[in-house]
C-alpha cells in the first residue's frame, strides 16, 4: 500500500471518529444528554478541546505526505524520512511479532522535536523528527524510544475492545498500596521506551540518548520534570538493559553487548563527572 492511500484511509477514518466523537458530546452532555456534566469541563470546552485534536491530527497527516512532495522539499529530506521510515518500521516488528501490538503502519515527518502522534481509530503511528537529522543521521535513533510510546499505549490501553470498563478500571481506587513511589510510577512510560529503544536498536539507541542530554544544560541533568527519569540516571537504564540482553539473549552475542554496556558506563560517568553531576 502507498503512502499517500495509507495518509487517505487515515484521514477517512478520522473523519468518521471524529464525527461519532462530536455526536457522543452533544448527545451525552448537551440538554437532557444522558451524563452528568463536569463543571470544570463544560460541553463548549470539551467540543474545542476536540476539534483542536483532530486538527492537529489532520496537520500531521498532511505533513507526511507534503515533506516529500518534490515541489515542496529537497531530496535529502526525501531521502532522511525514506530512511526514517523504514526505522521505525523495523523498530515496531519485535513488538508485531511477540503479539503486542497489532501489524502498524509506520510513516514519518519533519518537525521541531522527536514525537509520535497515536492514532486510536487507525494502525497507525505517526513519528516526528527534528528537521537537524537530515545533516546529522544519529538523530533518527529517537525513532525507538518514540516506538516504544506507541507500544506502551497499545498495551496499557486497547483502544478497540472495552475501553469503558478500562476505563473505569483506571479510575477506581487502588486495591492496595503499591509498592513503587509515585515519582518513580510517574516515570513508568519513559522508562518503558527507553528499554524498548534499547531492545530494537542496542548500544546506538544508548549512545544516542548521551548526544541528546548533552545539548542540554548542566543543571537539567538532576531536575524531575515528572515525566522523565532524571537525566543523570536516564543511561544507566539502557546500559542495565543491554546487560540483561547479554545475560538473557544469545550466547554469542554476550561479548559485545557487555563491553558496550561497560565502555558507555564508562563514557557517561567521565561526561557526569565533567559537569559536576555525578
């Protein structure tokens, strides 16, 4: 299937979940809806709210077939998301083949940042990288970690069987107190792709969070922006994950996976060390 008729089929269905998405509104929480309405989020805002998300969805969809339109880029751009392309698609197969997730399509664009857009209504994921990759090929290793989102919420939320009672499930109370503290629970997803990077593209993806936190300041290295583990530590995950690789996978293949694990140990400490962080 072509670019463009997967981009086609995508927007199609946007256009009918969007439209189930705004009837649900108006019916459920306009006059005599079936729901009870928030006062925090009143209908007005919720039907914004949307409307912003779908546009912002269509924009991406837009951007992936645009970037590579000849009349609109340069064929090194053409040529970086052929290759960011096929990236991704090899960075999803793993998770396609343990039954994980379900067989994905995976297209890319150009924007400011790495980023991958969700889609609930189509096998699609939609990953963003900075524009800085088609001088610099090494950006495109935060293709894994963004695959690594996209599988987390495949897993933590079927968003095509029973997402009421998932819902419901996540909302109520917590049988019992868990055992993990929040500030590390709030680090759940982050970590998740982290070691997912680490499982689909090896010692490179490790190497290239290190070029990542480096344009960063010294100071960002030991701030918690409640979503991230902190910079100073974020490494070392990879590194202990490449470890279980050498301990878990192929004999021959433990050699190298420990020396790497140990060289870029050793490269992150003398970089901590450098700035004081460590």
């Amino acid at each position: 299937m072509t670019r463009r008729r997967s981009t086609g089929i995508a927007l199609r269905c946007l256009a009918a979940f969007a439209r189930k998405q705004f009837e649900f509104l108006r019916a459920g929480l306009g006059a005599d809806g079936a729901f009870e309405a928030d006062v925090r989020f009143p209908l007005e805002f919720l039907i914004e709210a949307t409307a912003r998300q779908v546009s912002f969805d269509i924009d991406v969809l837009l951007r992936t077939l645009s970037h590579r339109e000849a009349a609109a880029s340069i064929q090194p751009m053409r040529a970086t998301l052929d290759l960011a392309d096929r990236l991704a698609t090899n960075a999803i197969l793993p998770a396609v083949r343990h039954g994980l997730v379900a067989p994905t399509v995976m297209m890319t664009y150009f924007q400011k940042s790495p980023t991958i857009r969700l889609m609930p209504y189509v096998p699609l994921a939609v990953i963003g990288i900075d524009f800085s990759a088609i001088g610099d090929a090494t950006r495109l290793l935060a293709i894994a970690h963004e695959t690594g989102h996209h599988v987390y919420r495949q897993i933590t939320v079927n968003y095509t069987a029973h997402l009421d009672a998932q819902i419901e499930a996540m909302a109520a109370a917590a049988p019992e107190t868990s055992r993990w503290p929040l500030w590390l629970l709030a680090w759940e997803e982050e970590i998740f792709a982290d070691i997912y990077a680490a499982l689909v593209a090896g010692p490179a993806a490790a190497l290239g969070l290190h070029q990542v936190i480096l344009t960063g300041t010294r100071t960002a290295l030991t701030v918690d922006d409640g979503d991230h583990p902190l910079d100073a530590l974020r490494p070392y995950i990879m590194h202990s994950t490449l470890r279980a690789m050498a301990a878990q996978g192929a004999a021959a293949h433990q050699p190298s996976l420990l020396a790497a694990a140990d060289t870029l140990d050793a490269l992150w400490q003398e970089q901590l060390v450098a700035r004081r962080a460590g």
